[in-house]
C-alpha cells in the first residue's frame, strides 16, 4: 500500500531539531509535505523551518517527548490544523554509555527508555483513531538502530531500548494489519548527526543524514515493515547475528565503549 499521490503529505516529526529528525523534515519538506516539527528547543526548531520551503506552512512545537500531555496536545493542534496526519515519524532519541554496576548510570537507563521507547508508544497513541476515520495509506514510523540486534559492550541502555523499539513495532504492525496503516521500522547504522560525532570508535559505513533521509523516504512512502540503513550494515548485523555467543563474546567483549553521561549533565 503506497502513499496517496499527488496530494500533499501530512507528516509529524519527532525529535526534529537534529540529525535524524531536522534531515527528514528537510526531505519531506523538498517534497512539498506539511509538517508538525516537535522538539525540546524551539529555538532550534524555529531556525530549521526558517530554512524549508514555504515555512509558513509548518507548524513548531517545543514539547519534551517525556511529557505526554504536552505531547498529546501537540498532535491534537496539527490533526484539528490539517484534518489529520498521513505520515508520524518518531524520530526523538538519545544514548548515553551505561555500565550497571555503576549506581549513577541507572537514572541514565530510565532516561534513555523513556525517551526511545515510551515516548515512541505517546507519538504514535494520539494518531492511530484519526487515521482509521481517515481511511487513506498512513504510515506510523519508529527509529530503531542497528544497535538493537545484538547488545554491546557498555550500551546496554540504547541496545536495549532499540531492540524493545523493534519488538514493539513489531507488534503494532500485527496490531494494525487489517487497518489503512503501515508500521515502518528503519534501523539506522552509523549516520553523521551530533550524536553519533561523540563515538569514539570506528564507524563502518557511515552515512549522511541527508542521504539516510532520501533513503528512509522511499522506504515509507513503500509502507516497508523493516529495513536497516545503509544496507551494508543490514548486512553486517546479520553476519553478527549469525555468531555464535562463544565468537561473538570473543571479538566484543573488549570493544570501545559509547561515552558514559557526565556527572551532573542532562540525559
């Protein structure tokens, strides 16, 4: 089921002040789409839809994911704005390094769930009845990681919270099969935004977010139910997936580690 052509798109976006979210807000304001941009800064917001095409058509809101409320509000403005939404992106994400035995990493553990799994299920909970009514193709979007297929040395927090992301998908796709929406899983890999600029480790096959955006576009607009980007590092993880624990333990259990949050920053 392909989107509706020649009709505008409705698209809401997560996390859209950087990286991943601002690259496809450009994307899929190049292709002439409406947009409901929410972020923590609207500061940040405000100078990206300065940027796009016709920004008086895009609305900002400046909404902490973790907020519900506030969250569930924001979708209710751009539904009642535009009659709806065709395409709901949750793009919001952090990832913090994280060893358990250390007692100052757990409140990070919470952090990083709560932004990349339960703000995942609060996007997409205030859209699912308007786009039944609607009864056109509509795509519910969630940013996974390939960091999700297999757990790595002190990141338990992201791979954890990524592969949970896939699993729910997953079972919201199966959810939503009789229904007009699509459930979409991309997988980034290793792909130029500020946070993955803090890694200090080699970053195999790394990818613009401009060129991930075009990408993971033809993707939705397909109404895929999975697909990691760039595809060599689909490739990759099922290699790694493949491995058996004894191999796998072997080659990893000495990896760099993701950089642990700073005592006293903000998750």
């Amino acid at each position: 089921m392909t989107l509706t052509p020649g009709r505008a798109d409705r698209v809401f976006i997560t996390g859209a002040s950087s990286g991943i979210g601002a690259a496809l807000a450009r994307e899929y304001a190049a292709r002439g789409a409406v947009l409901g941009l929410l972020a923590r800064r609207r500061d940040a917001l405000a100078e990206l839809v300065a940027t796009l095409p016709h920004p008086e058509r895009h609305r900002i809101y400046a909404v902490d994911v973790l907020d519900r409320e506030a969250l569930g509000a924001a979708a209710a403005d751009f539904i009642a704005a535009h009659g709806g939404a065709d395409i709901v992106i949750a793009s919001a994400g952090i990832s913090h390094g994280t060893l358990t035995e250390r007692p100052e990493d757990l409140p990070v553990f919470d952090t990083v769930f709560a932004t990349n799994v339960n703000a995942t299920v609060s996007t997409f909970a205030p859209f699912i009845f308007q786009m039944k009514v609607q009864g056109t193709p509509c795509r519910l979007v969630g940013i996974g990681s390939v960091a999700g297929m297999r757990g790595m040395r002190g990141a338990g927090a992201y791979c954890a919270s990524k592969a949970a992301v896939h699993s729910y998908c997953e079972a919201l796709r199966l959810e939503l099969h009789a229904s007009n929406i699509r459930v979409v899983t991309i997988a980034p890999g290793y792909i130029d935004t500020p946070m993955t600029r803090n890694n200090r480790f080699p970053m195999p096959f790394l990818m613009p977010a401009e060129r991930f955006a075009a990408q993971a576009f033809e993707v939705i607009a397909r109404g895929r139910s999975f697909r990691v980007l760039p595809w060599q590092m689909g490739v990759a993880a099922k290699a790694l997936r493949l491995l058996p624990n004894v191999l796998f333990d072997a080659l990893f259990s000495r990896a760099p580690t993701k950089r642990r949050r700073q005592a006293g920053s903000k998750a």
